[in-house]
C-alpha cells in the first residue's frame, strides 16, 4: 500500500468507506515547520525550564568538556561568521553532553580596544565638530572610558539577543567580558606576572604602526592588501674596503652597490646593506647608455649575476659587460657611503651578510633600516658588536614620529610626511627620489603593485617605525618571581631552554587540532614570529599596571613589589582599570615607595593579551568551568574560532598560558573557515551578496542556518546564498516530513504490545542492525567533531533507507495489518526505537525541530530532548550476515522497481499494486537471499514469482545489478477494497465479500475492540 485510499473507490462506488478501519498516521506535528513563529516559543520554554541550569545538573559528576568562548567582539550586530561560529559551539557542546560529558558554555565578550575608541571618537568628537579630550586631564580620561564601556555594554547586549535566537544553549545569565572590574584586575595580574618571570620589556623596535590610529599593532590586527608603491634603484657609493683598501679590491673603489625598494621614505634611516654569501655577485659596467640617462657609461656596479639584466633593463642601460667575480670576502670588508651623505648622512654604511637576501627579486642587496623593519633591525642588533669593534655606532634611529613626519634625525626631510591622517601618501616619498637624483644617486624608478599591510580596522596602509613599546621576549630564558630559573614545564625536553617560544612549540604538541592541518600552521607562526608587541598608545583598555625608573640607554627598571601589586589588582577588582587613570593613583599604589622616583606607566595592553588571559578569570576561578585533566581526571577544553585566529586569540591565548603556567590553556583546538557567496567572494555590501543571519532568521527560521552549517564542510570556507539556502531548506522538508510520518505512526503504538527482538521479522531486525551501525558511526562523527559525516549518514539513512524503502514497504502492515499482527506490533517497536534515537541523533543540529517532535512524541511539559543523552544499543542488534543478506534483496528491489517504473512510464500500468512481476534471478546465493521473505510485500505489488533462471531475453534488466531479469505482469483477481492490493482471494470471506482474508481479520479484530469498548 503506497497512499492513502480514496474516500470511495470509482470503481465501486457503493463499497462501505473503510478508511476510517486503517491504522493511518495522526500528528499535530505540523508539514510546515512555521519555525520563525514556533522557534522562539520553545526559546521561552527553555527559559521556563531554566534548561541550562537543569543540563548542569543532569551532568553534576561526569567528566567536564568545557567549550571556551572566544570572545566576540562587542561592537556591532552580528553577522553570518558570528552564526556560523556559534552554531558550530553549539552544536559541540550539545552532542557532548549527549555523549555523556557536562558540557559547559559559558559565553564571553571582548570589549576593550581600538574598534570602540575609535567609534567614540567619530560619534561623540569627530561628527559633532568636537576636540577629542586632553587625556593628560585625569578626569576626561576616566569620562571616555565610560563613555567607551557604555557602548561596549550596548552591543554585548544586543548581540547576546541574537546569539540566544541562534538556538545557542549557554549560560547566557552570567556570561565573561574583558571589561568586567574582576576581569581587568586579573588581566593585570598576568601582565605583573610577565614583569616578575623577566619576559616583559620596555624596548625600541621597530612596529608596525598605524598613523591614523595612533597606535602599534599587532600581526593579528593586520591584513595585506594590493598596494601601489614607488620603487627605487638607489647606488650607494663603496667609501673602502676594510680598513685599507688592498690593491685586490681597489677597482671597487670606483664602484656602487646597488639597492632596491618599495619604500624609499625609509632611507634616511638606512643604516647598512645586507649581502648574502650564498648568492653570486660581479662587478659590471655600463659601456653604452642614452645620453639623458641616470646610469652612464663608465659607471661601475655591483649586482647579483642572476639579476644584472634585468637591473640593467629598468636602468635603461644599453650595453654592459661584467669585470669580475665580486666574492663574499671582499663584500664583508666593504664599507659604503650614504647617497645622502651631502644632506647630512656622513656615517659609513656597512656590508652585513644576512640570511633573509635572496636573488629572487631586485638586486641582490637589500637596503637596510633597522628602524624601519624586523628583519632590518634583527642583522643589526646581531651585528652589534662587529660594529662596535669597528667604530660604527650601533644607535637605531627614530626618523619617523607618530604622525609618520620626519624628524630631525632624517636631517633635509624633517617635516615631510609619510601617510597622511586620511591613510593617503604623503610628500616623503617625493622628497627621497628627488634628493637622490639631485645626488645623483638614482639609478632607476618605478611603481609596483603588492601586497601591503593595512590595518584592518581603518584599511588603511600602516609604517614601519622605531618606536619605545612594551614586548614580551619569545627567547629569554623564564625565570620565577625569585628571579631564579623557573621550574621547567614537563613539556620541555632536557637540552631545551625554557623560554616562551620553547614552551608554546611544545605545547602545541600536546593539543589534539582539528582539522589536524592547524599544528603546522600555528608551530610555523610561533616558530618566525619576532617578541610580542603587548603597548598601545590608546585610552579604552587594560594598562600595562606596572612602575618603572630610567636606568639609561633606553631602558628601564620595572618595580617588583608584591604589596604594591596587590594594592593594584585589588582597586581593580573594585572600581575597574580606570583606578589607573584617576588623579593621585600612582601615589595610591605606591605608598611607601612613592618618594624612590617611580613612574606610572600609560600605555594599555594589546586586547590580545586581554582575550588571552581569558582562561585566567573563567577556567581557573568559575566552579562551573574548572576542569582536572589527566592523569588526576579526564576532563578537556576546547577553544574553537575562525582559522585566523591561528595567529589571534589561540596564538595569544597558548603565548599567556605558556608565559605563566607551563602549558596551553586548551587541550582541543577547531577551526572553521569562512563564509562566502554562493560563487565564493567575498562578502561585501557594495557588491550585494551579504547574506544577514536575522534575514534568515526572519524568512526560514534558525533550524535552517544550523542545518546549513552542519552539511557544509567547515575545515574550508563555506558558501551562502539563495540557492543553497533553498537546497538546505529542502533537505529540512525532506528530515521534517520522515519526523512527522514517525509520529504520526507512532499514534498507534503502545508500549503493552512491543515485539521482543527474538521474535521480529527479519527486516525489522535489519532496520535495528542499522540502528546499531549508526549508532556507532554518530558518536564516533560527534567525538571527531565532524557534523558533516553526522548529517550525511543521517540524511541518507533517513531519506533512503527509512522513507524510500523501509516505510515503503510496511506502510500495508502498519495500515492494514490486524490490531494483533507481529509484523505490525515489530514495526511500531522499531519505529519507537528509530524514533528515539533519530530525535536525540538530530537534536544538537536541529535544536527547535527535535524539541518539537519530542513534546509531540511525549507530551512532556516539563522534560525537554536536550536534557537526555544517546540511546545505548543492544549489541544483539548487529548481525553482519543478515544485512549482507537484505543488502542483496534491495539489489533485486532495484531491478523490480526499475521494471515497473518503465511500465508506468509506457501508461501500461498505474500503481505497483497492479503488478505481479516475474523474477528471474540466476545466481543461486543471490536466489537464497529471499528465501523465508515475501518478494511481493517488499516490491509493494500485489504479487510476485521468483524463478532461478536467466530470464528471457526481452526481461528487463540493469547492468550494476547482474543474474536478474524482471518480466512484468498485470495482477490477477479482484481489487481489496480496504488495501487496493489485487488478489483472487477477495471475496473469500463472506461476511466481508469485498477485501482479503488478511483485511477481513483486521475488520474482525476492530469490531471486537470497538464492541469491548
């Protein structure tokens, strides 16, 4: 049986209306799921319930997996990547609760920093024509920052509402914020901790600096993008080679070396030339030349061999030929003047041999601004000492102010300007190149475009400059508060030094990463990535809560006085960081030691360090998130973010943990990719393609995005559109409906009639086999945290091997089947089991759906789907040879039912009731496999005959399922009035002269019942 039958059958019009007699489905689950209507109810059921609170409790003793937010940042609505990143939370912390842990999530926010300063000033300063305040005014300082806490609390607020509509199960009522007055007393506490371990130092390095924001930034705050530079060929004249020019090298005397650069602003703060000795040089000379040339005949310069040409090609040069080999040796005793020396610029100008020079582009030479660079500033301070020893003054220069003007100490250019306020180009540039050729120093010119760093919250280009900022050293070995080495972490092997970068390479090895591809990615970061630039010149933030005294050449002593700490930290947690800032603080905090000529310090922290310290003040202090890892218990963390968070929250987070406790915060690590259009850009409103999850939200409804995060593969990046929020809409209608009709069956079962498995016909015990398979496989997909596999063995399963086969074939018995029939009473067994575990399978993807079919199943007001773990499966369920047995049955369907469709398609034959194929199949193993079954139930025709034969030739056939031939024939006998099957046996029974003797039972047996009644 296919479909409901007609209230009156044409056929037999006068025939009594048995529909009323059949056991069909009866649900008020509704088709149409409605759910942008129905979603925030159960929204305010949960909070009835008080959910979360009864999940702890439900989960009081097990082993803890506790999911650590990464905190979003507090300043806008939420959008796609938000969702994408919360659903996925929430569908982890879901499923391990499911699997048996107390899943804990308890939901954080980032509020401090530049994004908020900066939106601050545009709205209360900038548009309103108002001076930004004097924040040497302890006063104006104290009022913005509130000014900036009242927006953060605003939008912490606003996006907690639109988290809580994603379905998101958290503990929402006591979520963490990095601005919260505990918070900030313990992220002031670890920067203490990094003074008193010797890794933080005041130091002038080189940072990139953002001259519209007025502040450092870090790699994490950073983004490349395609940039048109001016670019330079720039001969810098050789002044001698070693100490006195030896008749071997004289010939260099006459001779320029030859940079290269994107960045011609940066060579008033050249300082060196770097070679490599791996790359091969020579000595070259221009023979021919326009007239109006820079290079001219008779020049001599020296190049990298493999790059001559094509330098000869930009200078214009028309002919050259090459002297001589130019070797390491006489390049390391070769001392340059400065192009601009006129100006200025007398100092000597060494050679330095550097591994970061490659001949891959350029000259050979790299230009060499310890100001201005990492690696610039690197084989200088390594160079140190060479210098030294040759009367070459070491001191890094300052060029460039914060407003990105020269300053004295680029003597000719002071005043001009790099990048303006705007983020636009300055005059600087201009002012070098026309310096150079007034020089006579310009060999060419051009224009490049690449990749540049911007800031990625102003897009604007950012400089490199030389400026005094606080760093916490990667390489400096750790000590205790004592100022003794400090207890090496059980990570570290014996011959490794205990330093930051030694502890987080070998923490990582002790994360499990997910996808695994992330331990390489974040070891290469850690392994290449300079000390961490930890000051910001900015008002909204934590500050660096330390006190310092000048001890000369820059540096500083910084104060390590335990009560003077605590005094800090506890004003903290009692008024918030702004206790820093208000008048008489560092008098406050001093005490005693206020008259020794201590200085407070200003700057506040990168809100990375704040993020990164965020285990310090949830992990470690909340009783609800404390976890004992092995071997004392087998409790984990997971932090999950964006893939760019490799170099942001968990580079941050593994760089604080290391610094202060030995080891990373966090024992699983997921990343997910990004969200693009349907055609893989980026999202952008200029283009039109944002998708909005409350457009969604409002249109299909929550279960849609969540469904739609979990089919899509979130190691990549993932797509969003119409058309694939359509497709998603329709597998929902497809896993909705295989819901509703489970429900609607199940109006009929009672539990008194169950089917002990022994005694279950073979498919039913197939349909638990399967159970039993999936059972395994969905744990297994849940614990590797791959919602992808989940929804695809369950949509599979539930579309194919549930609607499309299983219900198939037994809606006849589950209809027409007498009240005491075995094979109904199986069915309804099992449809209970698929039902209970389908329901809890989906329920941390579909979080609305499945707590509504679970009222629907139950009636529970007071339970909820959320608050039960996985169905254990009897391990009787598994039987490999019985499904290798329907495994080759559903082969012979396939060829039955690709018959049939054939002759539906001819108009040769309706419903497959009217059909009573012939078998035919050949391969005798294939043959046994329906032995003890009903070809006919299980093809739904009315009849069937098997034969173990070839079959004739003109047998219809597929070649993926070879030995089997079908041959279709119309069924003989009458049409059952109450089950349409097509039988010779209807009209057997005489008191019911129009059904078969099987529906004559079943009308038997209700009239019993109803007369019982």
């Amino acid at each position: 049986m296919t479909e409901k039958p007609e209230t009156k059958p044409s056929a037999e019009a006068s025939a009594p209306d048995y529909s009323k007699t059949l056991f069909l489905p009866q649900t008020q689950f509704p088709m149409r799921g409605g759910l942008p209507q129905k979603e925030p109810e159960l929204l305010e059921r949960w909070a009835r319930l008080k959910l979360y609170e009864r999940l702890r409790e439900t989960g009081r003793g097990r082993d803890r997996f506790v999911l650590h937010d990464g905190p979003p940042y507090a300043n806008g609505n939420i959008h796609i990547g938000h969702a994408l990143n919360k659903i996925l939370k929430d569908v982890v912390t879901r499923s391990q609760q499911m699997l048996g842990y107390d899943s804990n999530y308890v939901p954080g926010w980032d509020c401090h920093g530049l994004p908020i300063e900066w939106k601050i000033e545009e709205e209360h300063y900038r548009k309103k024509g108002k001076a930004k305040p004097d924040f040497s005014d302890a006063a104006a300082m104290v009022a913005f920052r509130q000014e900036c806490r009242a927006y953060a609390e605003h939008w912490l607020n606003e996006q907690r509402k639109e988290f809580k509509r994603l379905g998101v199960e958290a503990d929402w009522d006591h979520p963490y914020s990095t601005m919260a007055f505990t918070a900030e007393a313990h992220i002031a506490r670890e920067i203490m901790k990094f003074a008193e371990n010797g890794l933080l130092y005041r130091g002038s390095k080189p940072v990139m600096w953002s001259v519209v924001e007025k502040t450092a930034l870090a790699e994490a705050e950073v983004e490349y993008q395609d940039f048109t530079s001016d670019t330079v060929w720039v001969k810098f004249p050789v002044q001698r080679a070693g100490a006195e020019t030896s008749e071997a090298v004289a010939d260099l005397m006459h001779a320029c070396v030859v940079i290269w650069t994107t960045t011609p602003w940066t060579l008033p703060g050249n300082r060196a030339i770097s070679y490599s000795s791996k790359i091969a040089y020579g000595l070259y000379e221009v023979t021919d030349a326009p007239a109006d040339n820079w290079a001219k005949a008779g020049d001599t310069l020296i190049l990298a061999d493999k790059l001559a040409e094509d330098v000869f090609k930009q200078a214009r040069v028309t002919s050259f030929k090459r002297l001589r080999d130019v070797p390491a040796d006489d390049l390391a005793i070769t001392i340059c003047a400065h192009p601009l020396a006129p100006l200025g610029y007398t100092f000597p100008v060494p050679l330095l041999d550097g591994d970061h020079v490659t001949d891959d582009a350029g000259t050979g030479f790299v230009h060499t601004a310890p100001s201005h660079g990492r690696e610039d500033f690197e084989i200088w301070t390594h160079n140190r000492r060479w210098l030294e020893e040759r009367g070459i003054s070491p001191a890094i220069p300052y060029p460039v102010d914060a407003d990105s003007f020269y300053t004295a100490q680029a003597p000719g250019f002071e005043g001009r300007r790099v990048i303006t306020e705007k983020g636009e180009k300055g005059d600087a540039n201009q002012a070098v190149i026309d310096a150079l050729i007034a020089q006579g120093k310009l060999l060419a010119r051009g224009r490049v475009k690449h990749q540049y760093p911007h800031s990625w919250r102003s897009k604007k280009p950012v400089i490199f400059r030389n400026t005094p900022q606080w760093f916490i050293a990667m390489d400096q070995d750790i000590r205790a508060a004592d100022g003794k080495a400090a207890p090496r972490p059980a990570t570290l092997a014996g011959n490794e030094p205990d330093t930051l970068r030694a502890r987080a390479l070998a923490g990582i090895r002790t994360v499990e990463w997910v996808p695994a591809a992330g331990e390489n990615r974040i070891t290469g970061m850690i392994e290449n990535r300079p000390d961490w630039v930890v000051s910001r010149q900015r008002a909204w933030g934590v500050p660096i809560a330390v006190f310092v005294k000048e001890v000369g050449d820059g540096t500083v002593e910084i104060l390590k006085d335990p009560d003077v700490n605590a005094r800090i930290a506890d004003a903290f947690a009692a008024e918030g960081a702004d206790a820093w800032f208000k008048d008489g603080a560092a008098t406050r905090f001093l005490g005693a030691r206020a008259a020794e000529g201590w200085v407070k310090v200003d700057d506040v922290l990168d809100v990375w360090f704040d993020s990164g310290s965020t285990h310090t003040f949830t992990l470690e202090v909340r009783p609800d998130l404390k976890v004992v890892r092995p071997p004392q218990g087998q409790d984990k963390v997971m932090y999950l973010e964006g893939s760019d968070q490799h170099r942001g929250w968990f580079h941050s987070s593994l760089l604080e943990s290391c610094g202060t406790r030995g080891r990373p915060p966090f024992d699983v690590v997921l990343t997910h990719g990004f969200v693009l259009d349907e055609d893989g850009r980026k999202m952008s409103k200029s283009l039109g393609n944002v998708t909005s999850p409350q457009d969604v939200i409002k249109q299909s409804g929550a279960d849609i995005l969540r469904l739609w995060v979990c089919a899509s593969d979130y190691a990549d990046d993932l797509r969003i559109g119409p058309e694939i929020l359509k497709t998603t809409a329709d597998t929902y209608r497809k896993l909705r409906n295989t819901l509703r009709w489970l429900l609607g069956s199940l109006h009929h079962y009672r539990p008194e009639e169950r089917v002990a498995f022994a005694d279950m016909p073979s498919l039913e015990r197939f349909i638990l086999h399967r159970l039993a398979e999936l059972d395994g496989e969905i744990r297994a997909a849940y614990r590797a945290f791959d919602t992808k596999k989940v929804h695809a063995a369950l949509t599979q399963f539930m579309n194919i091997e549930l609607s499309a086969f299983y219900f198939d074939v037994r809606k006849d018995a589950l209809y027409c089947d007498p009240i005491s029939s075995v094979t109904r009473r199986a069915c309804l067994t099992v449809l209970d089991e698929v039902f209970n575990r389908l329901v809890t399978w989906l329920a941390p993807i579909l979080a609305f759906t499945c707590e509504e079919a679970y009222i629907a199943r139950t009636g529970d007001e007071e339970g909820s789907v959320h608050l039960l773990a996985f169905p254990d499966t009897p391990a009787e369920w598994r039987d490999e040879a019985l499904a290798e047995q329907w495994r080759q049955v559903r082969l012979i369907r396939r060829v039955v039912l690709g018959a049939l469709e054939v002759e539906r398609s001819a108009k040769r034959m309706g419903s497959s009731l009217e059909a009573a194929p012939e078998v035919h199949v050949a391969d005798p193993a294939l043959a046994d496999a329906l032995d003890g079954l009903d070809l006919a139930e299980i093809s739904i025709t009315s009849d069937a005959k098997l034969i173990r034969d070839e079959g004739p030739a003109e047998a219809f056939r597929l070649a993926e399922v070879p030995g089997v031939a079908v041959v279709p024939a119309r069924a003989e006998g009458r049409k059952c009035a109450r089950s349409w099957k097509i039988s010779p046996e209807v009209g057997t029974d005489p008191d019911y002269p129009d059904v078969t003797p099987r529906d004559a039972a079943a009308l038997r047996e209700l009239a019993a019942r109803a007369a019982a009644a």
